[in-house]
C-alpha cells in the first residue's frame, strides 16, 4: 500500500488496521470535500464579480442616457 507522513513521520498504510484505514479514508474524502467546496466558493465568486461588474455598467449607460434626456 502506500505510505503517509503525519507530523513529519511516515507510515505504511500496509500496517494499519482496519479502524486505521477506515479513519484514512474518512480524512481523505474531507480533503476531497474541502477542495470540491473551495472550487465552488471560488467560482461563485467570480460569477458574483461578473454580474456586478455587469450591473455597474447598465447603471453607467442608464445614467449616461438620463443626463442626455435632460439637456
């Protein structure tokens, strides 16, 4: 099997035991998780960035078409 450091000591997972490898793979499908949530997180900020990016400029050509209005 492989092996994995902890706290700067590596183990062979060949030697765990069955609570051991369950407990490995409890930590490894969290990491999985926090990774697919940081993907989401960031994507959805990028999308929030882009539509108010998108909202300011509707407002800038709103304005822009008011003041043309009013000369």
């Amino acid at each position: 099997m492989a092996k994995i450091t902890l706290d700067d000591i590596e183990y062979d997972t060949e030697d765990f035991s069955d609570e051991q490898n369950n407990m490995l793979a409890e930590i490894q499908f969290n990491a999985s998780v926090q990774r697919q949530s940081e993907y989401y997180l960031n994507s959805l900020k990028i999308v929030s960035a882009e539509v108010i990016r998108r909202l300011k400029e509707t407002l800038v050509e709103t304005s822009e078409d008011e003041n043309k209005e009013d000369a």
